[in-house]
C-alpha cells in the first residue's frame, strides 16, 4: 500500500483534478460564441431597485460593455436592437440587512444586488442551430461589510467590488457554459 506522504501536496490535487474532470462533476470552458454570431447590442441596465445607488448602473454598464469588448472582441458591438444578440437587464434589488450581531449590536451588514438579464439570440431563438437560446435570469451577490461601516461609506468602498463581480457574473452567464 502506497501511503499519501509518499505523494506531494501539488500530485494528490493533480489526481483530484483529474477524478473530477472524467466525472464531468466539473467543466471550466472558455468563452463560448458560435461562429455564425457577428453583432452584439447591449442595452442601458437601468436601475429600477428600491433603494438606488447612482453610480452603480452606469459603472455597471460601462463596465460590462468592457468586458465584452476585451474578452469577446470579434462580436461587433451595435448601437441598435437588430443584432445578432442582444442583452438588456434591470437591477431589481438593491438593499442591505443586519448579517451578524455580537453582543447585542450589529457586527456585519450584507449588501444584496441582484440584475435581471434578459438575452435574445435574433438567429435562433430556440437556440438548436445557434446557442443559445432566449432565457432570462437574475444574478445575485452579496457583499458584506462591517456594523461599524455606515452604508454610505460601504458603498464607496464596496462599488469597485460589486460592478466587478456582477460584471463578471453577467458575463459568464452570457458567454460561458459553467
């Protein structure tokens, strides 16, 4: 019998990795864009949340259509909804609750951001030819931060976070197939 301290740390993880991947438990792809798509139009994400944040739609916005730009570059991006895909959204949720109390006092807070995105393949909306299909979805995170912080000033310095993570989040519920 073969004992586990005969191995290094960085092989029994390789071995891991290997089980895994020939379960096809996990699959890790790379953007994924059919050939045939040419265009993208990415609509304004408007914030219809109750609570709003100013600076999050337009840096989430900006943000994406960056993203986009850089990581699916060969998709034309078009001022107009007649493009190949076209991707819209709303941010419906944005509030922040008590997550933790110590001593009888808040100790963490949670800021909750969810965007509805609605995505249209205009080639194949049943998405058979051409994947994928129409869908909708809602991304959500949460960021925490401390009771101490008051949410004006968690804002400020969660923003960066929150429009990277749900730029991402997003993105890779457009283009990947996690």
């Amino acid at each position: 019998m073969i004992s586990v301290n005969e191995y290094p740390a960085s092989a029994l993880i390789l071995i891991v990795v290997m089980g895994l991947s020939s379960c096809k438990i996990y699959s890790f792809k790379d953007v994924s864009i059919p050939k045939e798509v040419k265009s993208i139009y990415i609509g304004y994400i408007e914030n219809r949340a109750r609570l709003v944040n100013p600076q999050l739609a337009p840096q989430l916005n900006d943000k994406l259509r960056q993203k986009i730009n850089q990581q699916a570059s060969r998709l034309a991006q078009r001022q107009d909804p007649g493009a190949d895909y076209e991707v819209s959204g709303t941010i419906t949720d944005y509030n922040y609750t008590t997550s933790g109390i110590s001593n009888q006092q808040v100790a963490s807070n949670r800021l909750n951001v969810t965007v509805h995105i609605i995505f249209k393949n205009h080639l194949d909306p049943t998405g058979k030819t051409v994947a994928p299909a129409d869908f909708e979805a809602d991304v959500t995170r949460n960021f925490d931060f401390s009771g101490n912080t008051s949410i004006t000033d968690a804002e400020q310095q969660l923003l960066p976070t929150i429009v990277s993570n749900m730029t991402d989040e997003i993105f890779n519920k457009l283009f990947s197939n996690w």
